[in-house]
C-alpha cells in the first residue's frame, strides 16, 4: 500500500474534486467508508449531491473558522492522503478501506484514537483499489494538530495493514533516495514524446561528470560542455564555488525561462559539497614520467573492484557504504568507454544501482581512494578494440553487485536490495554482450592438444572444487589460451590458476572458467615472476594447503544455501 499525503487551502475544492468525474472521467460511485463521528453527510448518497457537499464542508470547516476568528487557524488547513493497494492485491471491501484510514488518522496524529478533540475528517471512495481522506487540521480544542514526519508514520501503519490484509509487501525506503519526477514533468516529457524527464536526464548527466571528473573545476567544465545543458555556477561574495544548477536548454516554463534544477534537488549526493568530497577521496596515479612500468588502469579498476565484496564482508559499515558509493561512480563512468551495443545496458546498471550506493549508513569516502582514483584514470586510458578489458571489469562488477544486493539485504535496505538486483538483470546483459568478442577471439587461439589436456590436469590440481564446472563451460577454449599465452610470457600455469582461484571463490561465478579467463589475463600481464620467485610461491602455497586440509578436517563447516547466482 502506498499513501500520498498534500496540504492545501481549500476544503470545497478537495471535496468538489473527489466527487467529481475526475481528470479523465475514472471517478465511479464516489461515497463515504469512514468519518470523524460516523454520522458525516454523503453527497454520494444523497439525490441533491451539491446541497449536501456544502453541509459536508461546512462541517469540516466548523472548526477552521472557529479558530480563524481567534487568528490561529493554518493558512493551509487541508489534509489530504490517498491510500492505494498494489496492482494485482484484492478488492478491498467499504468496511475494510473504512478501517485503514481510521488507522492512518490515528497513526499519523490527525485523529488519535480516543481523542475526542481530533481533528474532522472523511474517507472517500471512488475507485475499485483507493480512498482520499480529506481532513481539516483545526482540532476540537481549537489547536492545531501535531501530524509531522505523518508520512512515515502512514507508511508504518500501512506495513502493519498489509501483513494483516494478506497484501503485497511494498518495498519500502529510508528517504535517502533521489526525488522522483513530479506528475507535472511527466506528463510534460510525455508531450514532447521524450522517454524521461528532465530531471531524470540531468541526474545522468550530472552523475557521469562527477564520475569522470577530478576536481570541481573540471567537474563544472564538462557539465558546461555536455551538449543541450545549461549551466549556471554559483559563487559566496569571497568569490569561492557555493554550487550550481543545470537546465535543458529545450526546458522551459510558461514565461520561456529555463528550469532549473540544484545539485541536492537531482539527488540528495549531487550537492556540489558532497561531490567534492568525493572527489578530495580519490587518489588519481600520477603521469609515469620517470618511465617506470605501472599496472594498466583497467587492471587496477579491475583489482580493486574484485576487493569490494571483501570489504563488504567486514564490520566496518562506513567503508563498506563508501565503496559502493565508488562502485556506483565506476559503474557511470565505464558506461563513456563501451560500445553502443553495450552502452545502454551499462547506462540502465548504472541508473539502478544509483539507489543502492545511498542508505542511512554514513559512507566514508577515504575508504575507496583507490578504486575512485583507478576509475578516473581508466577514463584517461582507452580500452582494447577487442572489449577484452571492458569484459574483465564487467565480470568482476557482477560479483560486487551480488555482493551489494546480500548487504544491503542483511541491513533491511528494501529499496537497495531491489535496486541490486535489478542491476544485476542489466549488467548480465552487458557483460554477455562485451565478453562474447573477446571470447572468441581466444578461443581461435587454442594450444595444440597435448597442452589442453595438460591444462585440464592442472585445473584438476589447482581448483578441484571447480574443476568438472570448469573443463565443461563453453569458455574453456578461451581459458586453455589465455594460460598458454601466459606460459610463453615465463608464467608457470599452476601458479596463475592458485592465484586466480585465491582472488575471489567462484561460487557465485555463473561461469567459474570465464572468471578464470578475465583473472588469468589481468594476472599474466605483470612481469613473470623468477624462478626464485615461482619456487618461493610453490612452498608458500603448499603450506597455505596443508593448514587448510586440516583445519576442514579438524572443524567440518556448515554449508549455507546459496539464494543469488551470478
């Protein structure tokens, strides 16, 4: 169930408008479920509708102009909640829909129950699945009444009605999400035959410059230089940024004039200050002048992307949150470098996992310097022609999206949780789509015979959990070439399996030898290590074995089952 609650002046015309044929004549059979006394007047039910809706709001008003002659009457003294249940829940009888909004006067302080000086109000029904409680904010007693935060209160109540009503479960927020376009800007984008609103348009605009951006400055410039966005900074009298807006330049009011719209109006994380929080918290690698081999920027992305469902797994909720707040960052920057075929499904991941980078948990934003820092460089580095990159970073985001969707699920973040898992359905489609080229490529580079099966052993050997799941995906071909390309490069196959094995468990790897693929990959392109080297990794790794094959033999553990596939 969901409520919608508005102020407003005038009882007459809230009453005149629920009795009416409605906007586009959906008003059927208006009539009462429920009022103050149980003795209001109906207009619904009555031969002389507009006699009767006068008596109605002259009742309703009664104590409204009481208190007006004592100068303490609101200036808006009209309540209005309409109450509606979810597309598919049953229809709702009078009596019921009668209960729910005595619940919702009650909880939300309009009509406590027993209150004899609440406030006066009615329940109109004029539709199979609604009711609009019209109720006037002078109580009895003359004082106004004490209805604040009275929309998470309605919202509380209507929980409780839907567990008891056997209705569908709305998914619920913390009022930490951006605010949703408005009637008026729907139905104005609808004109114009646009398939989002302004305000909807801007949030990724705005978004995806912060993402990109390394300072305020040049997070202004490319807002300036994004086509068909108007901008407007904002400075204090010292001369120093306070914030900025942005408009559409074919967004106008009726006088002509650009509307505009704030940073903090787009989503409560768009303040120019919190963006320049964000990006004070990213440690950008600095140009390589002295000649010195660094690791490739989508490595580093790709590296620290695979960390985050580590830190997810930690006490720590503030760095936790911060990460995803990064993640969210990469997931609209990543969406600049793809392929158009890839671009819009990247560009929905990116749009839904915006709700679940925010909760009530403070992020802090020095946790993931890392990830945030990698990520800008990455935009400054293009992608191979192939997509192998793009799809090795891909791979590596949908482990953090189940990994989100898990957390956020632990902490009763509803709205979150859904938006995780509705990343998912979109991130599964790009990452098919990126790595499906690159794939193949490797599989036309399959080594002789002789060295799959050697390759299959070494499989066997390295991950045998895995190893059935992995000789039998169709990326297996793709996986036998990378490690020989490895192997000609000094790397020692086993050793890169360990360590691609090691990175991240691949229970929840849809496709454990693709993860094998993007890690080998990532892992074969730093220098091979020596044979010193190799022999030390050997023996560290032996020893890491045996103390894991007896501590499993010493203490069996418990196997939880698994709700989310990648």
């Amino acid at each position: 169930m969901i409520a919608k609650i508005s102020s407003g002046k005038s009882t007459a015309g809230l009453i005149r408008y629920l009795y009416g044929p409605g906007r586009a004549n959906e008003h059927t059979d208006p009539h009462l479920v429920a009022s103050w006394d149980g003795f209001a007047p109906d207009p619904g039910r009555t031969d002389d509708i507009a006699a009767t809706q006068k008596l109605l709001v002259a009742d309703l008003d009664l104590c409204v102009k009481q208190a007006r002659r004592l100068g303490r009457a609101p200036k808006q003294h009209v309540w209005h909640c309409s109450v509606r249940t979810a597309p598919g829940d049953r229809i709702l009888d009078d009596a019921a829909w009668g209960d729910i909004a005595r619940r919702v006067v009650a909880a939300t302080g309009i009509a406590p129950t027993d209150d004899p000086d609440g406030c006066r109000w009615v329940a109109v029904r004029h539709a199979p699945d609604h009711i609009h409680i019209a109720a006037t904010k002078v109580r009895g007693d003359l004082r106004t009444a004490r209805h604040w935060n009275d929309y998470l209160t309605a919202d509380r109540e209507l929980a409780a009605v839907e567990e008891e009503y056997g209705l569908h479960r709305v998914v619920r927020g913390d009022r930490t999400a951006a605010k949703r376009p408005t009637r008026a800007e729907q139905e104005k984008a609808h004109r114009a035959g646009l398939d989002e609103t302004a305000r909807v348009r801007l949030r990724a605009v705005v978004r995806t410059a912060a993402a990109a951006a390394t300072n305020a400055e040049e997070f202004l410039g490319l807002l300036t230089h994004t086509n068909g966005v108007l901008v407007e900074v904002l400075h204090f009298p010292s001369g120093e940024l306070r914030g900025y807006k942005v408009a559409l330049e074919n967004d106008t009011n009726a006088e002509g004039e650009p509307v505009w719209f704030s940073g903090s109006t787009l989503s409560p994380d768009l303040s120019l200050p919190k963006i320049q929080g964000r990006l004070a918290a990213a440690d950008v690698p600095a140009g390589n002048s002295e000649g010195r081999l660094r690791p490739h920027p989508w490595h580093q992305a790709t590296a620290a992307t695979e960390r985050i469902p580590h830190h997810l797994g930690q006490p720590d909720d503030g760095a936790a949150q911060a990460h995803l707040a990064a993640f969210g960052e990469a997931l609209d920057a990543v969406a600049l470098t793809a392929t158009p075929n890839v671009r819009a499904e990247l560009r929905a991941a990116a749009s839904s996992f915006e709700r679940a980078t925010r909760s009530r948990i403070r992020a802090e934003h020095h946790h993931a310097r890392a990830l945030r820092g990698a990520v800008k460089a990455m935009l400054r580095e293009p992608a191979t022609k192939d997509g192998a990159l793009l799809a090795m970073f891909l791979d590596a985001a949908l482990l953090v999206v189940i990994a989100a969707a898990r957390w956020h699920d632990q902490r009763q973040h509803d709205q979150q949780t859904a938006a995780a898992h509705q990343t998912l359905l979109h991130l599964h489609a790009a990452c098919e789509e990126a790595a499906a080229e690159p794939l193949a490529a490797l599989a036309q580079c399959r080594p002789p015979r002789q060295s799959v099966e050697r390759y299959v052993r070494c499989v066997h050997q390295c991950v045998p959990e895995y190893a059935k799941q992995v000789v039998d995906d169709p990326a297996f071909d793709a996986l036998t070439a990378a490690l020989a390309k490895a192997e000609a490069a000094g790397h020692a196959p086993e050793q890169l399996l360990r360590q691609a094995a090691n990175q991240r468990a691949l229970d929840d790897a849809r496709s454990p030898a693709r993860a094998l693929v993007w890690r080998t990959q990532r892992l074969s392109a730093r220098p091979a290590p020596s044979a010193r080297a190799r022999a030390a990794m050997a023996r560290s790794s032996a020893q890491r074995s045996n103390v894991s094959a007896h501590a499993t033999a010493a203490v069996p553990a418990p196997q939880s089952p698994r709700t989310l596939r990648r």
